[in-house]
C-alpha cells in the first residue's frame, strides 16, 4: 500500500472510531492484511509519524486519537 494511501485509511479509521482510541495493535490489524510483517509495521510507523508531523492525529506510542483540527476538518465535509 502506498504512503498516502496508508495515511488516508489510517485517518478515516481513527476519525470514524472517534471517541474511541485505538491502541497500535488494533489500528495494525484493521488497516494492514498482516499486521505481523516488518514491511506493513514499517509502513504504519510512517504513516502515522506523517499525519503527527502534519497536525492530524496524537499517538503516544500505544494509543493513537485524531486531533481537534482533523476533528473540525470531519465535521465541516459531513461526517458526524
């Protein structure tokens, strides 16, 4: 899976799941068809420090939650 694309599946899960917060081992089993391999955890790690770089998601190395920016963003294209 691309970069933008992880990102994007990542972003859609932890806005859709909002309030809830997703622990890495669930968002890795969600987002990635095996979750076990080196190249898809790789892949995650990136995607997320990329969407922490941009200001869209918090994660403290377990738990991982949208930020109130990408919350807003959700809310004003209709997403409830």
């Amino acid at each position: 899976m691309a970069d933008l694309q992880m990102q994007r599946a990542v972003l859609a899960l932890v806005l859709h799941e909002h309030p809830t917060l997703l622990t890495l081992p669930v968002l890795a089993g969600r987002v990635l068809a095996n979750p076990r391999t080196l190249s898809g955890g790789v892949t995650l790690a990136r995607a997320l420090r990329d969407l922490d770089n941009e200001g869209l998601v918090f994660g403290n190395g377990f738990l991982i939650q949208p930020s109130r920016p990408a919350l807003y963003v959700k809310r004003l294209l209709g997403g409830s």
